[in-house]
C-alpha cells in the first residue's frame, strides 16, 4: 500500500508545484508587457520632448508633450471656449452612443434577415453594395444640411458610419452557421423561427461581437465628423477651433480625449463579450 500511496503524492507534490511555476512565469510576462509598453510610452514621448525642445521639429506645428498637458489642465480647470470640458465630452458621447445603438440594431437586424432569407438578400445585395460603395463621411455634409447643426446630423452620420459594419458581420455570421445543426434542429421539429433564435443567432454571435468593437470607433469617428463640419458643441468642435487658432496643443489634447473615451468604450464591450461568450474557450 506504501509503494502505490506514494507516487500519488509525488504526483501531486510535483503538478502542483509546475501549477506555481506556470503561475510565476504567467505573472512575470504580464508585468514584462507593462514594463515595456512604459518604456515605449516614454521613448516616444520623451523623444518628441527633446525633438522639439532641440528644435529639430517645430513645436508650433507639432506641439510637445509638456503643452499638451498644460492644455488640458487648463481645459479641466478653466474649461474651453465652448464651456466646460465634460460638457464637450458628454455632448460627443451621446451622440456616439445613439448612432452606435441605432446602427448596431438596424445592422443585426438587416443582417440576420437578410442572411437568413435568400429572396430579400438578392433583390436587396445590389443596394447595400451601392450605399455601401459611397465615402460615409461626405454624407455628413448632405447630413448638417438637412438636419442641421444639431443633434440630428451627427446621430445620422454615426449611424450610416455603424451599420454596414454590424451588417456586413451579421450578414456572414449567419451564412456561416453550421448547417448540420440546422439541419439536425428541423429534423427535430424546429420551426424556421426557433432555428434563427437557437442556432443562427448564437453561432454568429462572435462575428456581431467582434464587430461591435470596431463600429464603435467608426460611430465617435461619425460624431467628430459631423461637430467638425458644423455644430454647437462636441469635440469636433473643439478640434475645429483650435485648428483655426493654430493651436496644435489643442488638436493633440482633443486626440488624447477621444483616445480615452475610446479605450473606455473597448474595455466595456469586451466585458460584454466575456460575459455573452462565456462557452468559447479562451484563446491562447
């Protein structure tokens, strides 16, 4: 019974130490990737300081770090010629997140039944290829006319910028889906409407997640786009203005808000996916 007993335990003693190891190692990579994206983050910009401090760029064109981060400590406690910063930043956000929910929803739905329905995808591909063929951002102008210089316009032109996206994903999810679970599932008795919500929608799941990570760029793209040419508030606007001032400070600054905006958006829908995806094996 010893001789059976222990090679257990040093089975155990020895998987368990290897779990510590992975561990360690697990822990070491993660703080060497923080380590050098710091150090990438500091050459570039500690680069771009000196540049322009030896005047080997002009700082009037290309600014530096240190006005950057003097123009948006002077933008948080001072506010911007448009008013208060958060105010620019609410306004831009709600215009993105209204074109990204209407134009994530029209392109699920399109896509879905359009992928799922043969007869309306041909009568209706011939179409979507031609709007689809059409530069988005310069619907923005027809949009500011149209809507004017209000909400409407820039909501218009995130929603035009999100949905062929979704839809284009929605659409190739779908023609994607197994087909011999479809088919297993009618031969159960599963009507057309039960087979879309049990097995299409869940299989093309992933392709509508992945796209909802980019669509939400191209929806802030929209709204920035649309304040650019013409509106009342927004960081468009703001970008507008200190284009016309000369003031690269405030372009760059402008950038760094979006940028955060953005990556706080990212951070947001990739918990969404963990949380809708949690039977996908994690990758590796």
């Amino acid at each position: 019974m010893k001789d059976t007993a222990l090679p257990r335990q040093i089975d155990a003693a020895s998987l368990a130490q290897d779990e510590q190891i992975a561990q360690r190692r697990i822990r070491i990579r993660k703080w060497t990737i923080i380590s050098l994206r710091i150090a990438v983050l500091v050459f570039v910009l500690g680069g771009w300081e000196m540049s322009a401090r030896l005047k080997w760029i002009d700082s009037f064109f290309f600014s530096m770090p240190s006005l950057i981060y003097l123009q948006l400590v002077e933008w948080f406690t001072n506010g911007t010629s448009q008013g208060p910063l958060w105010m620019q930043v609410l306004v831009t956000l709600e215009e993105t997140v209204l074109g990204f929910l209407i134009g994530a929803a029209g392109g699920i739905v399109c896509g879905i039944a359009l992928g799922r329905n043969k007869l309306l995808s041909d009568v209706f591909s011939l179409y979507i290829q031609i709007a689809n063929s059409i530069p988005r951002v310069v619907l923005g102008s027809v949009f500011v006319i149209a809507l004017g210089l209000g909400m409407a316009s820039k909501v218009a032109l995130a929603v035009v910028m999100v949905f062929f996206v979704v839809f284009g994903n929605a659409f190739q999810g779908v023609r994607e889906a197994d087909r011999y679970m479809i088919a297993n599932a009618q031969i159960l008795g599963a009507s057309k409407h039960q087979v879309t919500m049990t097995v299409v929608i869940p299989s093309a799941l992933s392709w509508i997640l992945a796209s909802l990570h980019v669509s939400f760029g191209f929806a802030l793209v929209g709204a920035v786009v649309g304040e650019f040419l013409g509106s009342k508030q927004g960081i468009g606007l703001l970008i507008s203005t200190a284009q016309g001032a000369f003031n690269a400070s405030g372009v760059f600054a402008a950038m760094i808000v979006l940028a955060v905006v953005a990556l706080a958006a990212d951070y947001l829908l990739t918990s969404l996916e963990r949380r809708l995806l949690k039977w996908k094996p994690a990758a590796f």
